[in-house]
C-alpha cells in the first residue's frame, strides 16, 4: 500500500506536466497564428507606419499629461541601459535567428538563410554610417565651451577631440541615435516578421521552436515600441528625436521599399522561399 500511495503522486504530477505542456504549446501555437495574421497583413502594416510616425511626432505633446515617476521618465532605467544602447545586437539574433529556421524551413537549402543575413549586414553598415554622421554633424555645428561659477567661458578650441582632452565640452546638434536605433529595429522586424503568414499559409514546417523565436521577435518588436514611445514622451529634445526617426525611416524606405526590389539585391524578406505565382495569403 505504500509503494502505491507513492506511486499515486508522481502519476498526478506526471498528468498535470502533461496537460500544462499541452496548454503552453496550444497557447504558442495561437498566439503564433494570430501575430503571424497580424504582422502579414500589409493595410495592418500601414496602420502600423503610421502609428510608429504619431508616436515620434506627438509623443512629445504628452509630456506635460505623463507621469514623472513613470520607470521610463528616468532616462537611466533597467530597459534603456539593458536595451537601448545594444538594440541592434539584439534585433540581429532575434531576427536572424528566426530568418535562418524560416529560410531552410521553406526551401532545405543550406545557402537560403544568406539573403538574410545579407539584410542584416546591410543594417549594421546603414547603424555604423548614421552613428558617424550623427557625430560628424554634432562637430560642425557644435563649439567647445567650459561652465564656470562666474559665467560660460569658451575657448579658442575649433574641433571637439582637443576641446574634450583639454578637460571642457562640446555642444552641438546631435541627432538622437537611440530614436534612430529603435525606429529602423521597429520597421525592420516589422518587415522580416511578416513572412511568416505566408509561410505558415504554404503548410511548411513550424514546430514549437520556430514559433516560440517568432514570438520572441514579437515580444521583442513591442519592447522597441514601448522604449521609442517612452523616448518620444520622456526625451530632452524634440528636434533630434525627429531627425533620428527621420533618417531611420528614410533608410528602411532606401532599402526594403527601393534597392531590396532590384534583382542584384538581398531581397525583400521572402525573396526565392515560395513558388512563383503562389497565391499570396
């Protein structure tokens, strides 16, 4: 009678495992499904453009209304310092990871998954290139000045590297890369993201590993929106935000609604993994 009673407890454990197990994989396996309608219906994205648009633009026209004690009115939170300054690292192994299982899932072609990662170098370059314009632009507008109790000395420094080792600082117009860096994350997972209707459409493989990735790029895509949103309500400048967000969309709009169409390209996401004149879903 022991040996049963014990043996009573472990099959209990052992059915609820398993029923817990089939719920999580049947909520993954919704919540996968509707995201996967979501992000591949293309007036949805539009919807979604112009939101990411009124987020920069009138973001700012809350501030007065916001919370002062709100985690993202604190420009040094847990989020910013974790996510902000890395986004593009993070988006890169989401996103790529996620655009490897899709691209071998639909063809079985170990050399698929190099159309996106192609995308994603392209990405890095246009981050490194904004980064260096950004500063170039802060240099040429800017002047060395050094605060003092009596008043604001400036002194005859003409480039920023000699004001900064001579111990002063330097003001210029920097546009805000973190508006840069969370728009063009944004726009990007949101384009790389929408294959995945189609691919499910088509009957391809899409076990619970592949769409637990696809829901972290859509856990992912909303922290970026919240953190740019946050930034637009909570930032210091209005006027670098904007030219930030600007640049970022300008370069998505240059890549995937322009050079990613031309044949020597890298593709818009879903290039070469269905069938020509498959129906769209």
């Amino acid at each position: 009678m022991a040996g049963s009673g014990g043996r009573l407890p472990l099959a209990l454990l052992a059915t609820v495992a398993g029923w817990a197990l089939a719920l999580a994989r049947g909520l993954v396996f919704l919540s996968s499904e509707r995201c996967a309608w979501l992000l591949g219906t293309s007036c949805l994205r539009r919807a979604y453009h112009a939101w990411l648009a009124g987020a920069v633009l009138l973001g700012p026209l809350l501030h007065p209304f916001a919370d002062p004690h709100a985690i993202l009115a604190n420009q040094r939170n847990f989020f910013s310092r974790t996510f902000v300054a890395s986004a593009w690292g993070w988006t890169c192994i989401l996103a790529g990871g996620f655009a490897l299982l899709v691209s071998y899932g639909a063809t079985g072609r170990a050399l698929a998954p190099l159309r996106p990662l192609a995308r994603l170098a392209v990405g890095t370059g246009l981050q490194l290139a904004a980064a260096a314009a950004f500063g170039l632009v802060e240099e040429l507008t800017g002047y060395c000045y050094a605060p003092l109790p009596a008043g604001t000395l400036l002194p005859p420094l003409p480039d920023r590297p000699g004001c900064l080792a001579a111990g002063h600082r330097w003001r210029g117009y920097l546009p805000s890369r973190p508006a840069f860096l969370l728009t063009f994350c944004c726009l990007l997972l949101a384009e790389e993201l929408a294959v995945f209707r189609r691919y499910l459409a088509r009957g391809h493989p899409a076990g619970a590993p592949l769409r637990l990735v696809f829901l972290l790029n859509v856990l992912l895509l909303g922290l970026w929106n919240l953190l740019l949103l946050g930034t637009a309500v909570y930032g210091p400048a209005y006027g670098p935000q904007l030219v930030g967000a600007a640049v970022a969309t300008l370069a998505w709009y240059l890549t995937y609604q322009g050079w990613y169409r031309a044949r020597w390209s890298p593709g818009r996401p879903g290039a070469g993994l269905f069938l020509k004149g498959e129906p769209r879903a």
